[in-house]
C-alpha cells in the first residue's frame, strides 16, 4: 500500500485514540493532512487541510483526551493552531509561544499531567 504525496512528511500519532499510532503525513506547502486510522483496520481516514506554506506540524495531545490533536506551528508569528480533537476536529485554539528563532518541541508532556504542552527551544 502507497500513502502520502511528493512534498509530504511522516507525522506520528494515535488520531482515533485506540492505543495505536496511525501512519500519517504532512504536506507542509499545501497544508494537507492524510491519516490512516488503524481503528478502522485502514478501511477510514482523514484527509483535510490545516496548516501551509511556513507551518510546521506539530502534532500531540494538547487537549489530554488520550487522541492525538492535529497542529501546526507557524515560525514566522510563533503561533500554534491546534485542532481539538475533544471537538471532532471541528473547533480549534491558537497560542502565542516562539517566533522566528525558535523551533516547536511537540508532543510532550513536561508536567506529567498527560497533556502535552506547548514548548520551543532557542
């Protein structure tokens, strides 16, 4: 089996939150996401736009619900768009962390509360 597109890179998570991590990638100059939910035995997946040209993916449990959230990390404002997936995908937040000389840390959980929180290293 083939999945992902020229231009895409592999991202890592657990997107339908049965324990399992989905393959997935990103395509950071059109913003595209492609997940293959293991769930589903392969049959479902997600495919949508969120993010683009000079965002970096960055995905990981920010709303602590055991699924992995799909985010981007925008390096020129130092704005992280995360869509919940508490809300089926449907509702997101933005943060203020980082800016230009900073690069996303994603994905982990620095307090232990099961949460990942937002982190940029300089």
């Amino acid at each position: 089996m083939y999945w992902g597109f020229p231009g895409s890179v592999p991202v890592s998570g657990d997107f339908d939150g049965d324990g399992k991590q989905d393959p997935a990638f990103y395509n950071p100059a059109t913003g595209r996401w492609q997940i293959l939910l293991s769930g589903s035995t392969y049959m479902t997946s997600i495919d949508m736009i969120w993010g683009g040209d000079g965002e970096t993916a960055v995905p990981g449990d920010y709303d602590g619900d055991g699924t992995t959230d799909i985010a981007v990390y925008n390096g020129a404002t130092g704005v992280w768009r995360i869509l919940e997936s508490t809300q089926a995908f449907a509702a997101s937040m933005n943060v203020s962390w980082g800016g230009p000389s900073y690069t996303p840390v994603p994905a982990q959980d620095f307090d232990g509360d099961f949460v990942a929180d937002i982190a940029v290293y300089q």
